[in-house]
C-alpha cells in the first residue's frame, strides 16, 4: 500500500511548528483517510476527534509512525487539544 502523500506535508508544518493541536492535522489530511489508515471506522476515529483524552499512546504511536514524525510530537499535540478544549469549556 502506498503511503499518501500529504502524510510527509503534515510531518514537515509539524517539524516547523505550524501545527499546534490535534484536529489541526485535519486542515491537511481528511479524517476518512486517517481513520481507514489505522483500520477503524471513521465514527470511531470522530470520536477520538472530539475527545482526544480517549486517544491511546497506542494510536498515538500507530498516527506518528503514519505520519513519519516522534511520538512525542503527536503526544504534545494531543495535549495541546485538550488544553485548548478545556478553555473553551471554561468560557462557556
């Protein structure tokens, strides 16, 4: 299977910085893609979406190495999202 193109756009804006939070993956790469990627359904992988704390190191590990990048970088991004979601929470 070849791996899609864009997966190495979204490594190199995550490497410079450009990418900040989880679901800014999504600008560059559909969900659809990701989620068929990993082998789940894309309701599944939408929820993930929603609630990043339900994401697991293990699918963090499978995005990275999809990605191309280090753990830690998907890691940070997942908690950036949720830092982000809980502000958003706090002004509601």
């Amino acid at each position: 299977m070849t791996k899609d193109k864009r997966y190495k756009v979204v490594n190199n804006l995550i490497s410079t910085g450009y990418i900040k939070t989880f679901r800014e993956l999504l600008d560059t790469i559909p969900k659809t893609t990701i989620a068929k990627d990993l082998g789940m359904h894309h309701q599944t992988f939408q929820k993930m979406i929603d609630n990043p704390e339900r994401i697991t190191f293990k699918d963090a590990f499978r995005i990275a190495a999809m990605i191309g990048c280090e753990e830690m970088a998907i890691i940070n991004l997942i908690y950036q999202q949720c830092i982000e979601d809980k502000k958003s929470k706090k002004k509601k």
